[in-house]
C-alpha cells in the first residue's frame, strides 16, 4: 500500500471495524479484569519493525484490535490507582466527532466550532466552580501544563514588578523567583516550574508536620522577610494520597497582606466546589490569581484534557502571544493558539461542551456527591475490617490505607503491604497500586469514574483480603 489516497475507499470498512472493536470493548468495561491476562504480551505482539511496503488501514486496525488486551480497563468503574476519570456518553461521542473533524483549535478562522465550543467550555467552568466571570482561561492537554500555563502567567506578573519582560527578555539580571507552598506541591507543579526555568529546587515547603500541612506561621514570617519583594504561593486543592486541602482562605489573606500570586493546584481538588457538601474545603479559591485542574479526572472527558483559569488574561496572551503574516489578530474571539502553550491544538473544547450541556450543572453535583458516599463506604468498610487500618481522614474521594495483621514491625508492613499491592495490580479484578504516606506503605484508592458503583467499592477490600489470605497471612 504506497500511498494513503489509494484508500479513499477505505476510510468507512476502517472506521466501522474500529466502531465494532470499541463496541466489544465497552460492553463488558463495567466487569471486566481492569488488567487482562497476557496484557504484556498482547502489546508486545504488535510490529515493530517498520515497513518498507505498509499493509493498508484494515491491516492495522486488525492488528491494533488483536492487541487491545494491552490497553488497561482504565475508563472502567474498577481503576483506582491514579485519579482517572472515564468518559462519560456525550464527551466519548463528542471526542470520536473531534477526531472526525479533525479541527486545530488555535484560532477562530481555523475552527469556528473548536474556538466557540472552547469559549463556552471556559464560561461554564468558571460558573461550575464559582469563579469570577470576568477571569479569562484556556483548555490544555492536563495538569502538567495547567500548571505551566498559570504558572508563566505568575513569572511574567513576577517579572514584571522588577520592571522586565521577562518573556521577551529572558531572566538575565533578575533574582530567583521566589515559590512558597505547603508539604503537599505536587509533582506537576514543581516539573512545571523547572520548564519555566524557576527551578524545581527554588520551593520553599512550609510544613508543620511529616503529612505536609501548611505551617502559616513559617510561610508568613517567609513573606515578612521579603520585604515586599514579589512571590509566587502555590496553594493544593486535594493531596493525593487522602484529598486533603490547604487552608485556601487563609494562605489567599497573606497573599493579598504580602503583595504574593496566589496560584492554586486544584487537579481533583477544585471539584469540591461542585457541591455544597465539600465547597469549603476549596474556600478561598476565587481569591487566587490562578488555578487549574484536570478534565480527564473528574470532568471524565478522554484524555488528555485541563484547563487554567487566570484572573488577567492579558498575562497569558502576553506570555504566549504568537505572531505571523498568515496568522489571525485576536479580535471578537480569543485566539487560544496565543494563550497557552500550543500552537497547534486539539479541539478539546468540543467533548467538554458536550457533556456540561448534557449533564447540567445538577448532573455534575450528583456524580461528585456519588462520590463523596462511595469514599465514605469504603472508610466504613476499611474501619469494619479488623486487619485494615485506615491512615487519614477521609475529605473527599480518596481512602488512604494498609494491611495490619497482628503486630507486625513497621518494615515487615511495608513489604506485606508492597506485595499485596504487587498481587492486586496482577489480578486485575480492581486496580489499586500503592503509595507512601507519612513513610508507610500504604493504598489510596480515588473514586472519580462515572460509572463507579457501590459493588466496585465493596470490591476493594474483598479482594486486599483475598490476596493477604493467599499469602499466608493470620490476624493475630
């Protein structure tokens, strides 16, 4: 097959053979392994040395379905080691569509529908999570680059108060950025400041405990000692190992007392304001300069997808303005391919149109309250179970805990906790790996998926029991 024109007539067989493997594939997601038997092999059975003479689309898709044991159920109701959403009806309908029309949502003049469909996206975001209207924001591939979106809004503002465009200037002459936060920066966050070249290494971590609480005592006499210099405070919405938040409200006091940005991680955590049940644990955010989070969470749109959200829009068109003769002004529509990182960019506004226009703002409340029971009926269960310990609060979504039998040493838990953990992520019956917290080995499962029941719950701790039992564990 030496060309793709050849197979004009194709492009309908290919399409309806991949229509059908995906058919197959999600008419058992609700009980299937998350992890099939052989996925190894199943992904390594694909070709690998590259043709000289290809064998045409059905060949591949063929090919690419015979492997799909490979792929991970992880848009089922049982995967709960990341904090991965699915997706839910209108945003996997809509993402096949954005991948039919193809759109490269940079600017209005290359997609009427991407652009307004992003447009509205961002306004109903905003409206979900009780920010400011007058905020502007851009969708982008996750929380990764959320965070390096927001976060070069906060560099320029930084540079800026030292007189210098630092965008067009570079850093030659400045002082290092000053980045404040609690224990409980996440990763994301710190490998977004190193590809702004502020450096992962610059944070300054305020914690008054080994779990990583704020110590604002520390973190305001840090601000004092600036003597007005500006600073960047990171603030966390949802801890990943048990969902818990920085005090929002109070760290946003000593940014506005101190002249600081305010950036807030929320890439699970800002769901909170979706319900009154747990909106106070992201109280304080519309105070802050910025904030992100990801779509493919708890949105449950395909991956990839998030979104940042900054109070002064005209940072983030400034920090990443991009100019050609061929190129768009912005103008009535925001040019988003100058307002975040990508040039070239996925129409990601369209899925998550999608599925806020079918959901309503009472179907995204419902969901997340789903959610916040089945965390609160795992704890119960976790409690009940007398060789389970449960090893924090449970705020949120995420249940953070191990297997104590009888009166095991500290490291002997931990190796008999890693190898459960080792045993379930094998079995594939639920998916929950392992963590560390407050150094111990631990399990932390997230329940974001829409299709998520109590049976899928209960499962958890089944299963951690079944496992312990097979190797040979007594409860004392």
């Amino acid at each position: 097959m030496a060309d793709p024109i050849l197979e004009r007539d194709q492009v309908m067989k290919a399409l309806h053979a991949a229509a059908d493997a995906a058919e197959r594939y999600l008419a058992t997601i609700d009980t299937d392994l998350v992890r099939r038997p052989g996925a190894d092999a199943a992904a390594m059975s694909l070709r690998s040395t590259f043709p000289e003479e290809g064998d045409g689309a059905l060949v591949a898709i063929d090919e690419l379905v015979r492997a799909s044991d490979g792929a991970l159920r992880a848009s089922g109701p049982r995967f709960f080691h990341w904090v991965i959403g699915g997706t839910t009806p209108a945003a996997l309908a809509a993402d096949w569509l954005t991948s039919a029309f193809d759109q490269n949502a940079a600017a209005y003049d290359s997609t009427p529908l991407g652009t307004r469909c992003e447009e509205i996206a961002i306004d109903w975001l905003k409206d979900l999570f009780g920010l400011p209207q007058s905020w502007g924001g851009v969708l982008t591939t996750g929380a990764t680059m959320a965070n390096y979106t927001a976060l070069a809004a906060a560099r320029r503002w930084w540079a800026q108060r030292h007189d210098v465009d630092v965008d067009a200037r570079g850093f030659a002459g400045l002082p290092a950025v000053p980045v404040l936060s609690s224990g409980y920066i996440h990763p994301s966050a710190t490998k977004a400041l190193a590809m702004l070249g502020i450096g992962r290494d610059t944070v300054r971590r305020f914690a008054r405990d080994d779990i990583g609480r704020v110590d604002l005592a520390g973190l305001e006499d840090a601000l004092r000692a600036l003597n007005g210099a500006p600073a960047i405070i990171v603030g966390n919405a949802g801890e990943v190992n048990a969902g818990d938040f920085d005090p929002l409200d109070r760290i946003a006091d000593l940014a506005e007392r101190y002249g600081s940005w305010l950036h807030v991680d929320g890439a699970f955590g800002l769901f909170a304001r979706v319900t009154p049940r747990a909106a106070h644990l992201a109280a304080g955010v519309e105070r802050a300069h910025s904030v992100i989070a990801d779509a493919h969470k708890w949105l449950n749109v395909a991956y990839d997808s998030g979104f940042a959200f900054v109070r002064d829009a005209s940072l983030l068109d400034s920090a990443f303005a991009i100019g050609a003769p061929y190129l768009p002004k912005p103008g009535e529509h925001a040019m988003f391919g100058g307002r975040g990182p990508e040039a070239s960019r996925r129409a990601r506004g369209i899925a998550i149109w999608a599925t806020l226009r079918a959901y309503g703002r009472a179907g995204h409340r419902a969901m997340v309250e789903r959610h916040l029971d089945l965390a609160q009926r795992l704890a119960r269960a976790v409690d009940a179970a007398p060789e389970l310990q449960r090893l924090a609060e449970v705020p949120l979504n995420i249940v953070c805990f191990r297997y104590r039998p009888g009166t095991l040493s500290e490291e002997a838990l931990d190796t008999l906790n890693a190898k459960i953990g080792a045993d379930l992520l094998a079995d594939g019956r639920v998916y929950v790996g392992t963590t560390r917290y407050r150094g111990r080995v631990a399990f932390r499962p997230a329940i974001v998926n829409w299709r998520t029941t109590e049976a899928d719950v209960d499962l958890i701790v089944t299963v951690v029991r079944e496992l312990a039992a097979r190797l040979g564990v007594t409860v004392a």
